[in-house]
C-alpha cells in the first residue's frame, strides 16, 4: 500500500507511527510511506533518522477557549489544511492515517475531504482534541484502552493496542547499557519523565540520588533534551552507579534490561512496558487533557502491574520507595507478571488489518 503517516510533536505519537512502518516494510506491505509532521517537533529529528521520507506543513495549535489568537490558528489551520492537500495529491495514498497531534489533524483532514481512506490512532484513555475533532471525518479509529471507545462513534472503532507494544515485545536481554557506562548485568533502574522530560520528575530523582547511591542501586536517569545542560552544570558529577543523560535515542536496546522504570505515565511508555513486564513507578503528568496520564496509570495499578503516586503526593521519603523496591526481589517479579498480562503483542498487525479494512470500505479502495 501507498501510506502517508502524520503524528507529531511529541514521542508518544510519533513511536507508534514508526513502529507501524516498520511493521508495514517488515511483512512488506509499505510500497511507499511518507511521513508529515513539523519542522518544530520531536519528528523532524527522529523521522529522517530512521531512513523514512519525511515532508514538513506548518501548524499552530488551538487553544481550548474562544480567543482572538484562534482566529489566526483557524486561518493558519486552514492554510495548512491546504499544504497537506497538495502534498496528497502529488503522493496519491490508498490510505491516511494520524496518530495524534495537531499535524495530524491538518493532514488526516486533508485526506478526508480529498475522500481518501483515512484512519486515526488514540493511544491514550482520554481523547486528545484533534482525534476528537477527527473522528467525525475519518473511516476508521483504532484505540489502545477501552475506556476510550464511548468518545467516538461505535461503527468506526476497533480495539488495536498500541504498535509500538509489538516491536518491542519479543526483544530480549541484549546488555547495551555498557554503552551508557553502566554494568550490563546489574539490576537497573531507569528514570524519565516522557520523551520530553518533565521538571518535577528531574527534581524528584534528583531528590532521591543519594539513597539510590546509599543502596547501590544501578540508575540511568534521563533529564529530557532541553533540561540537560542546566542538570548537568548544576551536578556535573553524579555517584558511582548513577549516570545522567540527556535522551536514549534507541529506547529499545536498553528496555529489556531494566528492572523497574519511575516515570510518567504516557500511554506510549506504558504500551512499551506493559509489552515487556518491567514493573513501574508511576507519577502521572498532571498537565494533560482530562487527566489521561492519572487513568492510563490507574488501569496498570489495578492490574497490580505499576504503583501510582500523583505528583502532589511526592514526599521526601521517594527515595527510599524506590530502594525499597528495587531490593524486593518477589514483589517486582509479581509486578512483571502481572504488567505482561496488560501487554498486546500483535498491535502493529491488528493496526493493519485496521488499514486494510478502511481501504477496503472506501468506494475508490
Ligand atoms: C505531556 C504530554 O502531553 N504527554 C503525552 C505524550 O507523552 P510522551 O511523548 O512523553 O509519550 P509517551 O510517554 O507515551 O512515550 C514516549 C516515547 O518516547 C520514548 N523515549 C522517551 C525518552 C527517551 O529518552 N527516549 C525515548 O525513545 C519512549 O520509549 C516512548 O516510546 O504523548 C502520550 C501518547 O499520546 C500521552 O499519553 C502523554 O500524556
């Protein structure tokens, strides 16, 4: 198939995108794929990094209440609407697809009014805007959690899973955290607050560092791009054990090695772990639309697969939470299990079959 994947801004939407592609070339079916995001988002570095053609448009988000600013983002939508129709016409695709993110709802959009087969990704438990502004255009709406389903309309929906949880599922041990300094053998913890990094999270692992040391707990702790360079100035050295890096371009080769995770709760990050079992810490990002990260955390936590501690209920005593369960060898093993029942491993070919299904429903498929 001819596929134009758009999904931006963030790494919780562009992972699943690649994760598909790589799927598409693996069982090869991509017999063209490009990729439309922004120049300004996570996309324009990772894409063309990851050998995938790569076509920018020009976005500007809406803000959610009625203002003079989206006046000019309904005009600036408008032109970018635009953009993306002559990108589409010129590639010609059986189908489009978005996984979130307002690039994707310029160019799904597009598509829709060019009356090409269109289908969007949800990853999370809460719609995000631009899905919900999508849903009522495109063929097809693939979900990762349930709960979500009652937002859209019934007929379009269908239960896929996340992608990116099937790339990652049958990876193994492979100890490329040699790369990063660390044993490639010892029980690692990994620390990071999504793919852009999150303030409090930092403060709170930064917090926690001399207990970690005290206990010789392995650590990798990843700041997020932008917040690096200040970390790092601040405590250019860390303890033996413990190393800070700004970003892990390859999330895959270290994950299998990692004994339990305290991040954010991304649904992307979850579909990677609950994929793999690795037990996690969870502190929900507060800052997302109807709390999403709270109620993707809550689903792991119910499973027994992840403990959830809101950020405003971060104390001093993080640290030793941590080291305490770093040392209880049992309960991580019980949480492994219990966070691999959560994972679906075949959601890149479910996704598919989603494509092919709406290519299949369009009067010109
Ligand atoms: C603040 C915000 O709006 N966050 C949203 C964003 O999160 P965010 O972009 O943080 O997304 P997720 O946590 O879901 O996924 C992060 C992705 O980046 C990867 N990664 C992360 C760090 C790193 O150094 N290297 C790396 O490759 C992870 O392995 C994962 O694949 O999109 C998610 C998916 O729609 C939403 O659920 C989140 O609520």
């Amino acid at each position: 198939m001819r596929i134009v994947v758009s999904g931006g801004g963030t790494g919780g939407h562009i992972y699943p995108a690649l994760a598909l592609i790589n799927q598409l070339k693996k069982r090869h079916l991509a017999d063209a794929v490009l990729y439309v995001g922004t120049e300004a988002g996570l996309e324009s570095r990772i894409v063309p990094a990851n050998g995938i053609d790569f076509a920018t448009i020009k976005v500007q988000g809406f803000k959610r209440s009625l203002t003079l600013e989206n006046f000019k983002t309904i005009t600036e939508f408008i032109k970018s609407v635009g953009d993306a129709k002559r990108l589409l016409k010129a590639f010609k695709p059986d189908v489009v697809i978005g996984t979130g993110g307002y690039v994707s709802g310029a160019t799904v959009y597009a598509a829709s009014r060019l009356h090409i087969p269109t289908v969007i990704h949800e990853q999370n438990s809460v719609a995000g805007v631009t899905n919900k502004f999508l849903s009522h255009f495109v063929t097809k709406i693939a979900i990762a959690f349930p709960e979500v389903a009652t937002t859209f309309p019934a007929k379009k929906v269908v239960l896929t899973g996340n992608p990116r949880a099937q790339e990652v599922a049958d990876l193994t041990r492979n100890q490329r955290l040699a790369d990063y300094g660390l044993n490639p053998v010892a029980p690692t913890l990994l620390i990071f607050g999504g793919s852009r990094g999150a303030p409090k999270m930092n403060q709170a692992a930064l917090d926690a560092i001399p207990e970690l040391a005290q206990a010789n707990i392995q650590t990798l702790f990843v700041t997020g791009r932008r917040h690096f360079d200040a970390l790092h100035s601040a405590h250019p050295t860390m303890p033996a054990g413990i190393v800070m890096v700004p970003y892990i371009d390859d999330m895959p080769s270290i994950l299998p090695d990692i004994s339990l995770i305290v991040g954010r709760s991304g649904a992307t990050s979850l579909a990677e772990l609950t994929a793999l079992g690795i037990p996690s810490i969870l502190i929900p990002s507060p800052n997302v639309t109807g709390n999403h990260q709270m109620i993707n955390a809550q689903s792991l936590a119910n499973a027994g697969a992840a403990i959830v501690i809101p950020e405003t209920e971060l104390t001093a005593d993080f640290g030793r939470q941590v080291v305490a369960l770093m040392q209880d060898g049992p309960r991580l093993a019980a949480m492994a299990q219990n966070a691999k029942r959560l994972g679906v491993k075949d959601a890149a070919d479910q996704l598919i079959d989603v494509l092919q299904a709406a290519i299949k429903e369009s009067p010109h498929g």
